[in-house]
C-alpha cells in the first residue's frame, strides 16, 4: 500500500505540480509586464508559442496546452531598463518565493508524511527552477524547447549591459 501511495504522489508531482509551478514562474513575468507597462502579456504553458489562445485575465492571454514547459511573450521594444528587469526577474522571483514557502513548510511537524514528501519535491524544483533561470547563460542544445534562448537571468544581464549609466 505505501508503495501504491508514492506511485500516486509521483503521479501527481509530475502531471499537475511542475506544470503548476511553470505556469506560476510565467505568471511572474506577465504580472511584471501588467504591473510596470501597459502592454499585454501571453503566458504559453506547452511547446507551441503560437498557441491558440484558451482564455484571458485582464491583460493576460493563456494558451495552456498542459506541459511542463512554459514561456511569456510580450512587446518589449519599446520598454524601459527598469521594466525589462522587472518582467525578466518576476518568474525567477515567484520560483524562489515558492521555493522558500515549501522549504520553511516542511519543517512543519504537523504535515502528514506523504504530503511532507510532496512539499519536498516542490521546493526541490522551485529551486532548481530559480537557478537555471536567474543563472544568466544561454540554454545548451541539449535543453529541449528552451535550447538556445537566454535565460531571464541572462536577459536582466543583457539589458542591464547596455543599460545608460546613471550620472
């Protein structure tokens, strides 16, 4: 039986919590587009970022197809430094607040063994979900959908790079 109950909690880690984390991390950039612009963001969840859109918050479009694979687009040619920061650090910012909440709740002594398990593994992704985003390199061949962009990381550096300096 307790084999049958970590199957299901693999299960449930793989199908409904990573997207849900993803879709939170994209979320982080298009609240940081709604928050500092008055431009329009699309949260992708799923390979296609031509996705059809399935519904809209606000200035917010999703196309969800479920994956664990997430991108947000938006018209930044014409944004400022201190709004290309914002949008490109809000994912990266929203996986290491998740990170911190599931790390400090499982020292919960409450929580019951399996769903200690569980927050366990949110934290453990959320971390390493903030790292190889906020980390600024550019994503190896090897790295499926995401090969070859930048990570957020990489674009604050970017942008910060040819950033004016202040006088």
């Amino acid at each position: 039986m307790e084999s049958l109950i970590d199957l299901l909690i693999i299960i449930i880690f793989y199908t409904l919590i990573i997207p849900a984390c993803v879709l939170l991390h994209e979320l982080g950039h298009a609240f940081g587009v709604v928050l500092f612009s008055k431009k329009r963001a699309t949260v992708y969840l799923g390979h296609n970022r031509k996705g059809k859109e399935t519904f809209r918050v606000g200035r917010i479009s999703f196309c969800i197809k479920w994956s664990s694979v997430g991108f947000c687009g938006w018209e930044h040619k014409e944004a400022s430094v201190f709004q290309r920061v914002m949008v490109f650090g809000g994912g990266p910012l929203v996986s290491f607040v998740l990170f911190s909440l599931f790390f400090i709740l499982t020292f919960h002594h409450t929580l019951h063994e399996d769903f200690n398990l569980l927050c366990n593994g949110i934290w453990i992704f959320n971390l390493i979900n903030f790292a190889v985003t906020a980390f600024p390199f550019i994503y190896p061949k090897w790295w499926g959908p995401y090969a070859g962009l930048p990570s957020d990381g990489y674009q604050i550096y970017q942008t910060l790079k040819r950033a004016e300096p202040i006088q």
